[in-house]
C-alpha cells in the first residue's frame, strides 16, 4: 500500500472528526426581542432560556415603552394544539402595567429542558382589552 503524507493525513483528519461526532441535541434557544406591531412600537418582550446561565431557570421580560394608558402583556406558550382562535395554549404570561417604568421580570423554573415555546407581546388596557399583538416566535426552553 503506498500511502502518501497529505491522504494519511486526511484519512486520519476524517476518522478523527467521525469518531469524536456526537448526536445533535436540540438546545435551548432564547428568543430576542418581539415588539407590539404599533409603531413605534409600545411593548416589547424577551425569554432567556437560560437565565444568568442556569439551565433550570427561565425569564420572561416585558416592557412598555411609552407613557399612556396602555400597558404591555407577554405570553409564553408550550402547547402544541392550538385554541380556538388558533393559538397555542398559553402557560405563562407577565404583565408591565403601563407606568413606563422600565422592564418588568419573571423569573423560575418553568418548563422542562428544551421543552419547544413560542412568545407573543401585545398592548392592553384594562379590562383587558388587547391589541397590536406580535406574531407567536418560537424558541426553546
């Protein structure tokens, strides 16, 4: 067998790079800022998988951005089938009350480890009504 410098050297590369490939795992996966579909935009929300790097504990950020009467509401969903208006079932959600007062956290151990969600932001005003919702963004948890 003749085997020059430069294929030994690839052969080794590749067996190397088979043997030490592991299976991928899905991560978790913040999802970045949403922002109320006004503009400009009054409410935004953020989830951070893994709060101050702790695997087990979530975060899920909201913010109203203008002083009116309106404030901003997050909802995290982890539910596959939707409602009957054809959203994911919500399991959280987290309330700024509309003071502009800066970002409002909540902070816990939600879900499981890579459980799948989705995050949606939307401007109410008491009694609850709602408008300018974001679309649901995915993400993992």
């Amino acid at each position: 067998m003749n085997w020059s410098g430069g294929s030994l050297i690839a052969t080794i590369a590749v067996g190397a790079l088979t043997i030490g490939a592991a299976p991928s795992m899905a991560a978790s996966a913040d999802i970045g800022w949403v922002y109320t579909a006004d503009a400009p935009s009054g409410g935004r929300a953020y989830f951070d998988a893994d709060y101050a790097g702790h695997p087990s504990n979530e975060s899920l950020i909201v913010c109203d951005q203008r002083a009116d009467t309106y404030g901003a509401i997050a909802y995290l969903a982890s539910g596959t089938e939707p409602n009957a208006q054809g959203d994911p079932p919500v399991t959280l959600f987290h309330k700024d009350p509309g003071t502009f007062d800066g970002c409002h956290a909540l902070v816990g151990d939600f879900f499981p480890e890579d459980t799948p969600v989705q995050l949606r932001v939307c401007l109410y005003q008491y009694p609850e009504y709602e408008y300018s919702c974001s679309a649901w963004i995915p993400g993992r948890a």
